[in-house]
C-alpha cells in the first residue's frame, strides 16, 4: 500500500510546487499590467502612487520567482516583466541588465525579441543612441513579429529624431505606420509633423498635424496638433486662417491651461498682418492676464521687438526688454533681451557721443550714464501704467482680451495710437548693472564704424549703416576705418540690394586706393573674382594650415605652418591674426596656458591697434587670470621661436563655416576684424577638453587596444553652454566606449554661444577627445 502512495504523493509536492511558480507569475503579471494600463491612460509626466505601488508589487514578485523557482518555465517570463518594471519606473539601468540576462542565460527564448526592443528603448531614455540604434537595427534584420517591427522601426526613428536626423527619422515613422502601430499612431503622426516643421516644410507638417485628429489623440495632443497647425498656416501665407483657428482655440474653455501661448500666436500672426497696433494690445493682454508667466515674458520681448523695429522706439523697447527676466527669471528670452538692450545703450551713446562730436563738444558719453537715464524712463513708464490699470479698474473697465476681428476694424492710425500708449509694465526696482563702455568725442571715425555696425548687423538698417559708412569714407580717408568702411560698404550694397546704390562702385575704389589689401581680396570673393594679389600666396598658405588644423587634424604641423607664416611674413597684415590663431591654440590645443599669455601680449605690444590685440587683451584680462605672474615674466622675453611652446598633444577641435562677410562667425578664425568677445572666439569646455578627460573611466571590458588615438564628436550648445546632444562622428564600434565618452561630454560644461540669430536654436561645434592618457579600470 505504501509503495503505491509514493508516487502519488511525489506527483502531489510537484503539482503544489507548480501552482506555487505559476501563481507568484500570475500575481507579478497581475500587478504589472494594472500599472502599464494606468500608465497608458497618464497624461502627466510623473508616475502615480498607484503606478508605483503596482510596479513595485510587480518587481517584489517577480524576483520571487526568480530567487524561490530558478528552474522554472516561467524564468524567461520573469525576466522580461521585471526589466519591464524597471524599464516604466524609469529604472533603466536596472532594465538593460535584466534584458541581458534574459538573452544571456535563454538565447533560445521567444520573448528575446521584445527583450532586444525595450532594451534599445532604455538604452534611448539613457542617450545611449549609438547602443541603441545598433539594437534596433540588428532586431530589425531578422525574422521577427509585425508588432515587433512596427515598434522597433517608430523607435528607431525617435533615436534619430533625439539625435537632430530628422530626415533619416521619418522614413523609419512612416514605415512604422504602414506595418500597423494602432497604439501609437496619433503620437506618430504628430513626430512627423514636428520632424517637418524642424526641417521648414510647413505644406508637409501642416498635412501630419491634420492627420492626428483622425488618430484618436488625447485631448492635450489634439489641442497641441490644432496650436501647432496654426502656425503651419501662418508660414504658409494663409494668416487669417491662423488667427480663425487660434480664435476657436480660445472659444473652447478646456483650453484655458493654454491661452496665454494662443494669445501670443494670434499676436504674431497679426505682425505678419502689419497690423501692429492690435498685435501690441495683443501682447499687452497676455502681461495683463497671464502676470508672471513666462508668456507674459515673452510678451514683453515681442513688444519689446515692436518698439525697437517697426516702430523705432528704443526707449520703451529698452522698458519692454528690462521686463523679461523680472516677468519671469527663467525665460529663455532673457539671454536675448539682456544682449538687445545692451545693444540699444551702445546706439543711443554713439549717436550721442557722434552727435557731441558734430556740433564741436568734446567730452565723452559712458554706457552706464545711458542705461541709468534709460532705467529712469522704464519707471516713469511703469508708474504712468500703474495710473491707468487704477484708472481703468476704477471705470469697470477691463483689458481682457477680446474678438480680434472687431479690434482690427479700428482706424488705419491705430498703429501710431499704440506706440504712444504706455506700455503695461509693472512696478520693478530695476537695476540692470551694466558694461563700463565710455566712447570719446575725439574718435569720430571709430564711433562713425562702430555704430554702422550696430545699424547693419543688430538693427537690420543697412541703408543706415552705408551712409554712415559713406561718412567714413568722405571725412575719413586717413583713418584706419577708412578701408574697412570701404569693405563693408561693398558687402551692404552688393548682399542688400538698396536703390540707387551698387556695389561695383564702392569695389573699384577699394582696389583703387588698397589693392594689396587684406579687404580688397574678400571684396574680390564677395563680387566672384579671382583673388591676384601678393597677399593670395599668403592666404593659400594660411587655408592650408587651416585644413591641417581642422580638417585632418594635424595639430602639430598645422602650428608649424602657422608659426612659419608670422616668421616670413613680418609685417604683414595678416600677421597679427596668425599669432592670435597660434595663441588660441597653445591656450586651448596644447593647454599651454603661459605660451598663450606670451602670445597674446606679443599681440598686445607689437600690434596694439588691430582687433586681434583687443580680442587678446580681453584673453589675458578674463581668460587666464590665474597665470598673471608668469604672464608678465613672458611678455617681457617672448621665446623666439613659438615652435618650441608645443609640449602637449592636442585634445579640441571646433568646426564652423569659412564665410569672411562682416558679422558672420568663422569658428575656426577670426574671420573680419570687427573685435569679438571671447565666447564668440570659442566654443569649447569652460575648463578645456581636459574637463572630459578627468570624467572617463572606462569599464574593465575595455582593452587599450580597443581605443583609436582619438574620438571626434559633434556637440550642440544651447545658448547656456549646456550640451543637448553628443554624437560620435567617428564611433568606436564599441557601445560602452562611444556611450563612456559621450555621457563624460554631457557633464561638462561648454563656453556659451554667442547669442543666436531669430530662427537659430542650437550652436554646434566639433570636438576631438584623445584616449592616450584615459583610465582603465
């Protein structure tokens, strides 16, 4: 009797035992799918607690199974929901571990595929794009489910899309959605509308943003496609349908989270109308309505834009630009109303100072004198607003935003009407600081150039900027101004084309009175003629070291070919910018911090009056103050030869455009001679490529065999000098090597940018990371 019991009893303990693994399964798949359902269902960015505690449940049971029943059938299940877990916990690394044990341990599972998908999704929240987009591509070349494939392609496409390809992005969306991606489709449609409008092809994202109404969005997502469609018309020409659309938008009050960003939009597509007087009680209703807001920030930068170049009204553009950051101290506006104010205080004392100069006042005008009068007005305007809102409020009267169409039948002076109304500015102690600039009476013909410049290259007045230029060149033709006014003078009339002015004009008598010059072989290149002159023999020699710098990235030669320009050319005019380049690249190639500062004060004693000594004395004032000492020793006995400060290996690059009109940036060089600013010079580490250096450590599984001399990547800056993306240009091959390096550039902080154009977003700049010297654990 009890031998038959015995199996009977065995097959009862294995039965008990299966429910057991199967149930602890059950229970962590239970858990995990009411947490992924609520996440689907989320329209904010942060879990709930509910999501939490399901994840959690999820993980806890999960790992039970794995710790209590290893030789289960549902490992592999296991595995793959708690990487899952990690993966909506935002757990990543945790995530990419348990998917790589899962293909480790069960090569032959079904559930690698999905297993290779969210792991190529982890590695995308990471930014590890070079990983990630390996995965993805490898998955995509086997036999896998349609489903599989469909998401495999739309994140493909969203690692593309965060690397700024937009172009190579879409085909990958598009291809997502023709396999079938029911779940995502509105989401994907909206990416390739998004994609569209980055890459300026309005007609086609229009076409995509229509598109996600048919996709069952969510209600934020249809009004966001709806807003983002707007715009897409105005760009198109079709702005009084915009403003109908952004109109129905404020109609429907589930959008009222919202209407200060219509608001701005009905506004801008009333600029484009010319209609400015109602664009600015636009903008005015939005500070009104929505104080405090960084709309309401935005809108004190768009009026501010108003006063300043529709209107020429730069005292209540200056008011309107002091408000930007006091709105809202985080708007990313502040950065570009800080320098457009600043840029409004050196108009008006060079018009004052030039004014002096005219009548036979001598004397000086300071900028802080000018920002203080300045400040003065933007109180009298606040207080003078301050009344009216009273006024106003005491009436029953109101400044809310009403129909468009009826306030755009006012009369055609309501412009001028709007100009004179103060603006609705708040009460603010204000006090802007300021750059200790004094410009001097007895230097007309700088003050003459300098505010030309301002008038072409700040303010967009090019008929402005040549006559002051054709003042230069009648009242100045002794004056070292007087070539470069003759040079600029080509540039503006030939590049903007003003009535009853050409270029060829300026052009002959430039090479007239300065043929060998350094400006009469750019105005050559801006008229698209062959450069012949003494200096093209020089300037070949200095492009080469220029290629051989940034192109094939022989530092040491190109340094050698520059030194051997600045000995054979001695006297040259463009011998200073040689030493300035050498300089540049002893302080941030060679980190020579002492060969730099000898090289710049060369600069500073034997070319005092050029803008590459001012550029190097800013260099020595701000750049290296911790090597003052050492300066001055250096300075006093320059070495002989630069040759012999080349003592390190180069670790920088940066790359840009070789565009020698005034005002465009040359990353490589200084390209004209207007003076620059030491963040317009470079771009770099704040504290030099050995910033990154100090961040790598790469894992044991890195051989120094594994390691190329060097690593090239392409770095965008926002205008803080953070970095938004890091790409390899030459990848390693190895994603722990490619990702190590990238995630080190992300934890540096870059010199910012000079301040973008309007329609800029991002500066790029090109790096090289050596390996000689990195650590190996």
């Amino acid at each position: 009797m009890a031998r038959h019991l015995k199996p009977v009893v065995i097959a009862l303990l294995v039965a008990v035992s299966g429910c057991a693994y199967f149930n602890t399964f059950y229970n962590a798949r239970v858990h995990y799918r009411k947490a992924y359902n609520a996440t689907r269902k989320r329209v904010t960015v942060n879990l709930s607690s509910t999501e939490i505690t399901n994840y959690d449940k999820a993980v806890e049971k999960s790992l039970k199974l794995l710790n209590d029943y290893p030789n289960s059938s549902y490992v592999d299940d296991a595995l793959l929901l708690l990487g899952k877990s990690y993966f909506y916990k935002g757990d990543y690394r945790q995530a990419i571990e348990r998917f790589g044990e899962l293909h480790t341990f069960y090569p032959e599972s079904k559930l690698g595929n999905e297993a290779d998908l969210y792991q190529a999704r982890s590695f995308l929240e990471l930014e590890r794009f070079y990983s990630a987009d390996s995965l993805l591509r490898l998955l995509l070349g086997e036999e896998i489910p349609k489903q599989i494939q469909a998401s495999a392609n739309y994140v493909l496409g969203d690692v593309l899309s965060k690397q700024r390809r937009f172009e190579t992005a879409i085909p990958y969306y598009e291809k997502a959605l023709d396999i079938g991606l029911p779940e995502e489709e509105a989401t994907v449609y909206f990416k390739i509308a998004a994609a569209w409008d980055t890459l300026n092809a309005p007609s086609r994202a229009a076409q995509y943003f229509q598109k996600v109404e048919s996709a069952d969005p969510s209600w934020e997502m249809l009004f966001e496609s709806k807003f983002r469609y707007g715009i897409m018309l105005r760009k198109l020409g079709e702005i009084e349908e915009s403003i109908r659309l952004f109109q129905r938008l404020l109609s429907d009050d589930n959008n009222r989270a919202s209407f200060a960003r219509v608001k701005l939009e009905i506004g801008k597509s009333l600029l484009a109308l010319s209609e400015t007087g109602d664009a600015i009680r636009t903008y005015q209703d939005v500070i009104t309505s929505h104080p405090r807001t960084k709309e309401s920030a935005e809108a004190y930068y768009l009026l501010g834009k108003i006063y300043e170049r529709d209107l020429a009204d730069f005292e209540k553009a200056v008011a309107c630009y002091q408000q930007v950051t006091l709105e809202f101290r985080t708007s990313v506006f502040s950065d570009s109303a800080e320098i457009k104010k600043l840029d409004i205080h050196r108009k008006m004392a060079l018009e004052q100072v030039i004014a002096m100069a005219d009548n036979g006042v001598e004397g000086t005008v300071d900028l802080q004198t000018i920002q203080a009068a300045s400040d003065s007005l933007a109180r009298q305007m606040i207080a003078e607003a301050d009344s009216t809102r009273r006024q106003t409020e005491a009436a029953g009267g109101s400044d809310a935003f009403g129909d468009v169409n009826t306030q755009r039948q006012g009369t055609a002076n309501a412009p001028r009407q709007a100009m004179n109304q103060p603006a609705n500015l708040r009460r603010t102690a204000a006090n802007t600081g300021g750059e200790a600039v004094v410009f001097y009476s007895d230097e007309q013909d700088r003050n003459l150039f300098l505010l030309a410049e301002l008038n072409l290259l700040r303010f967009s007045r090019p008929d402005t900027a040549l006559s002051l230029y054709n003042r230069i060149i009648k009242e100045f033709p002794e004056s070292p101004f007087h070539v470069r006014a003759l040079y600029n003078a080509v540039y503006t009339a030939g590049r903007h084309g003003l009535p009853g002015v050409t270029a060829e004009d300026y052009f002959r008598r430039l090479l007239e009175l300065y043929p060998e010059s350094e400006y009469a072989v750019r105005a050559r290149k801006l008229m698209g003629l062959p450069v012949e002159s003494r200096e093209s023999t020089f300037i070949s020699h200095f492009r080469e070291a220029e290629t051989a710098l940034w192109d094939t990235g022989d530092y040491r030669k190109a340094y050698e070919m520059f030194a051997s320009l600045a000995e054979e050319a001695a006297g040259d005019t463009l011998v200073p910018k040689t030493l300035f380049v050498m300089a540049y690249i002893q302080e941030h190639f060679f980190h020579s911090p002492d060969s730099a500062r000898a090289l710049y004060d060369t600069l500073r004693t034997r070319y005092p009056e050029t803008a590459y000594a001012a550029a190097g004395t800013r260099k020595l004032m701000s750049r290296l103050p911790e090597q003052q000492a050492a300066a001055d020793t250096a300075a006093a006995a320059p070495p002989d030869s630069v040759r012999a400060a080349v003592t390190a290996d180069v670790a920088e690059r940066e790359a840009g455009n070789d565009d020698r009109a005034p005002g465009r940036r040359d990353r490589r060089v200084i390209a004209d001679d207007r003076p620059k600013t030491a963040e317009e010079v470079e771009s770099g580490p704040v504290n030099g490529i050995q910033a990154i250096l100090d961040q790598i450590i790469f894992p044991r599984t890195v051989l120094r065999s594994d390691l190329p001399d060097e690593m090239t990547l392409r770095v965008e800056l926002d205008s803080r000098g953070r970095v938004v993306t890091a790409v390899p240009v030459n990848p390693t091959g190895k994603g722990e090597i490619d990702d190590t390096v990238i995630a080190a550039v992300k934890k540096v902080p870059f010199v910012p940018p000079p301040a973008p154009r309007p329609g800029d977003a991002l500066t790029s700049v090109t790096i090289s990371v050596p390996f000689a010297n990195v650590i190996l654990k």
